[in-house]
C-alpha cells in the first residue's frame, strides 16, 4: 500500500510534465494538422535557459528560493517562446500549402539541428544543478520501514501544471485569441472570412506551446538535477505519445494521456523492471491505437464533405 | 464612385480560368444579385473579392480603395462580410460564439446592440445560443452565417446562395430578412443565387454569369421579363 502511494505521487509527477510538453504537440496538431518533431528540443531548449538562469542568479546572488524560481521560469517561457516561434517562422510557414509531408520532414531537420545546435554550444556531456529545493513531508511510515514521501518539488510540479492547466483552459475557451485559434482549428479559411489574422494566430500557437514546454524543462531540470541536448528526443517522443493517447488535438485529451503515461512508468518500474518502462509505455500506445485509433478522448475523424 | 467595382478581373484554380475577365459594380445601398448556372464561376467571384484566391490580372476596388492584393483579414476589417458557399458555420463552437467571432473586426462597444438585433432578425438563434453550431439545422446554420457577417457591422454584405437547400418557408424568411437588412440598416448587398426567380425579384440590379464571363446585365425586373434569362433560369416555374 505505501509503496502503491509512493509510485502514485512519482507517477503524477513525471505524468504533469508529459502533459504540460503534450499540449503543445497537440494544439500545433489541432491548428496546422502536423506533428512538430521539434517540439521535444524545444522542451530541451527551456531546460538548458533555465539552468543558465539559475547560474546566472546564483552569482548575482539572488538565492531566495521563491523568487529565483519564479524569475527563472519567466526567463525560460519567454526565450523559448521565441524559439518556438522562429521554428515556425523559418521551417514551416514557407512550407505552407506544400504537401503533408513537407512540413513533417522540416519538423524532423528542426530536432536534429536544435541538438546539434545545443551540443556546440553547450557541450555533450550532461549539465548538472545544484538541488535548489531540498526536503519534503513524510506522508506514511511502513513497520517494515518503507516512509512514503511527496517532496516539495513534486508538490510544485502538480500545483504548477493544475494552475497552468486552468489558466490555459480559460484562454481557449473564454478569451478571443482562444476562439482565434479555436476558428482556425476548425476551418481557416472562414476565420479569415470573420478578420482572423491566421499566420499570427498559428504563430501564437506556437509560442503558447513553447511557454508550457520550458515551464516543463524547468520543472524537469528541478525535480532530476541534470540535462543534456539529447534529453528532448526521449521526453518528446513520450510527450508525443501522451498526446496520441489522450487523443491527438484534444486538450483534455493531451492532459489525461500525460498522467496515465507518467503513471504506467511509474507503475511499471515499480512493480515489474524499470528497464522495461519505455516498452510498457510504447506497448500501451500501440494497444490504444489498435482498439481506439484516434486515442482516449479524440474524435474519430470525419470525412469533410 | 461605386462602393464596389470589378474590372477585368480573371482569377485560376491551377490551370482552370474559373473567372475570364469579369466588369461589375454595387453602388451604396443597392441589392445586387448575380445568378448563373451550378460551376458559373459566381462562389469563386465572391471569394476572390475577399482576396482568396487572388485575381490574377485586373482589379477591385472597395470604397475608393484598391483592394486587389489586400490580405483577406484587413479587406473583411475595411467593411466586407462574407456568409459563404456552404455557411461553413464553426461546428465546434457554440451559436453565440459564431456571433462573437463575426464581430471580431467590429468595434467591442457595439458587441450587445448588435447581437440583439440580430437575435430580433432570427428569434431562433436566440433560443439556441448555448448549442453547438455543428448541430444546426440547414436554415438555423443560414441564419447564422447571416447573423454572424452581420456582427462585423459590414457596409458590404457578401451572400452565397443563402436559399440552397432550404424548404420553401425558410427561405422566404431569408430573403425578407435581406431586404430588411437592406432596407433599415442600409447595407449593401451583393447576393449570389441560383434561386433566380427570388433574387430576382428582391435586388435592385442583377447580373447573369457564364462560365465565368458577365452575358447580361439589367434591373432585376428587366431580366424577370428577358426571355433568354426565362428559359435558362425561370423555367419550371418558380421555385
């Protein structure tokens, strides 16, 4: 039982970051109807910010934990964003109206670049960080001596991505760019009918997507301590198929597929083999798809007419 | 100086000239009307005034203003709507957030004054304001598409025949509805029909398009009585 309640809260955690990286997969998908390979990197890119912001402010000595935290998130959402937004600028828009797949193999030279690029910069080997916020509650102590523990960071991660999560359903659904974007989603060829500026909506898109994905590099770098230019590809790949479970351009959809895949990792590598968790997850993905192809809460697609 | 002028505009799909060499006007206040066969070119022709696609050669102007190569989003700002070939209604967002979206270029302090008088145009739009757009009747999905280019306050109405596919009665209230909006609001209205007989009827001046060109052109009475427009539009009595 306490063991069960330890792999819940892990589970949830690591499930919080594969949502908030997920959203973005899923909402570039619902507007332009591709995948953006890049995004992983994009994830990458905010965890590599955020690790400068933390140096950086610990020699200018700014140490409250509170406010270097929240600095260093503003930091990273607003030069990833720009990252996510000069992707799309440079690699996909000029592609528009070109074939599926143009965009799609753009996406995929992107990743590859931004590795490169972060590599060279930054060095191959992994970057560590101090632990910034150390300690936590002990929920329940076992006779056999197993303790159940939630650590402040993990109780940050889940506060965090239920606040981002609220905020960001508001913004679609209650405010104009969300039904912007909205329109676009569902036929851009009438919200240009109705004034919508397209291009700059699809660009927000990308910069909404971009923010949660370095508050999700930041909160990772946080919680494991280390990041290296590889570490987008494996977490993307994950994120994506979070996004795939839950149903690929829902955004419930992409929340729910996150936590359900952070929790069969966390189950899986605490009850079977922790080797074996990228099969269990993948293994999950290919039975959702053989039995329910557009994912938990996505709608089948419907021939337009 | 008419509010809208087309001159010798040609647009292409690829390499079909859907639209070769096209002259017309609506001046301010009037109700014009084009009729023409299924494939004539009249959808492309409303939509390459919206600038999607681009006329190839010649140009359009709109209130004194060259609007040939303006982006689709500023020409709907400057005073043009648009209700399309097929309403294309968002199915995913709710009747009053169609509204709201038709009043994205409209100045926000008009939002409530606008929306109820088009909730007094179309009472039923009212009593379905929380429903999803998608799950619309073809009239209510019409009224809609009205009521929703209206929210953008236009000088220019653009209607893609709003009659196709609708019973009898609903589309009597559709075309009384335009004369009304033409009539108290003073908004201009270009309206694409192959209804002939009851765009006819309703406009002010009419045009007849085939394949693509302008053939003739008159009063809406004058082509009511032209014989030529009697055998290929009328015939079969009146819809």
């Amino acid at each position: 039982m306490e063991y069960f309640l330890q792999q819940l809260i892990n589970g949830l955690t690591l499930g919080s970051i594969f949502g908030l990286i997920a959203i973005g997969y899923t909402m570039v998908y619902g507007i332009i109807g591709m995948i953006n390979f890049a995004h992983g990197d994009i994830f990458m890119v905010g965890g590599f910010i955020a690790l400068m912001s933390f140096l950086i402010l610990g020699i200018a000595g700014i140490t409250w934990v509170p406010l270097a935290l929240a600095i260093v998130l503003v930091i990273a959402m607003v030069f990833t964003s720009i990252y996510g937004w000069t992707v799309e600028r440079v690699a996909y828009r000029p592609l528009r109206g070109s074939f599926r797949l143009a965009p799609l193999i753009s996406a995929l030279g992107m990743s590859i670049f931004l590795q490169n690029y972060v590599q060279l910069l930054q060095g191959a080997r992994s970057k560590p960080l101090p632990p910034v916020i150390q300690g936590g509650f002990v929920l329940m102590e076992s006779p056999t001596g197993f303790t159940v523990t939630i650590s402040y960071v993990q109780i940050m991660i889940i506060v965090m991505t239920v606040v981002l999560m609220a905020a960001f359903t508001t913004l679609i659904q209650k405010t104009s760019l969300g039904r912007q974007q909205r329109a676009c989603e569902q036929d851009k060829v009438m919200a240009s009918l109705v004034g919508v500026n397209v291009d700059r909506t699809i660009s927000a898109t990308f910069v909404m997507g971009a923010a949660l994905a370095a508050v999700a590099g930041t909160m990772y770098l946080v919680r494991y301590g280390v990041i290296d230019f590889f570490e987008g590809f494996v977490v993307g790949i994950k994120a994506f198929t979070a996004a795939v479970l839950g149903g690929i351009g829902s955004l419930p959809g992409a929340m729910l597929g996150g936590l359900l895949l952070g929790l069969i990792e966390a189950f899986w590598s605490g009850y079977f083999s922790v080797e074996y968790k990228d099969v269990a997850a993948f293994g999950i993905l290919v039975l959702v798809l053989i039995f329910r192809p557009s994912g938990l809460l996505g709608k089948p697609e419907i021939e337009k007419v | 100086m008419a509010l809208l002028s087309i001159s010798g505009v040609h647009t292409f799909y690829g390499a079909i000239e859907a639209l070769k060499g096209v002259d017309m006007e609506v001046e301010e206040g009037e109700i014009v009307t084009l009729i023409g066969a299924n494939g004539a070119g009249k959808s492309t022709l409303l939509m390459t005034i919206c600038g999607n696609p681009r006329a190839a050669r010649g140009s359009i102007q709109f209130d004194g203003r060259d609007i040939t190569t303006t982006a689709t989003n500023q020409i709907i700002r400057r005073g043009i709507a648009q209700a399309p070939e097929g309403r294309r209604i968002f199915p995913r967002m709710t009747v009053l957030e169609n509204l709201q979206m038709g009043a994205l270029s409209a100045d926000p302090a008009y939002f409530e004054e606008d929306l109820n008088r088009v909730y007094e145009l179309f009472p039923r739009l009212k009593e379905r304001q929380i429903q999803r757009g998608g799950t619309l009747s073809g009239g209510e999905q019409q009224m809609l598409a009205i009521g929703r280019a209206l929210m953008s306050r236009p000088r220019l109405l653009l209607l893609d025949e709003p009659s196709l596919g609708l019973a009898p009665m609903i589309v009597k209230q559709i075309f009384h509805v335009v004369a009304e909006i033409n009539e108290k609001q003073g908004v201009t209205v270009f309206l694409v029909e192959q209804n002939a007989f009851h765009a006819l009827r309703l406009a002010h001046r009419a045009y007849v398009m085939v394949t693509g060109e302008i053939t003739l052109t008159g009063t809406g009475q004058e082509l009511l009585a032209n014989e030529e427009v009697q055998a290929a539009y009328l015939e079969g009595g009146h819809g």
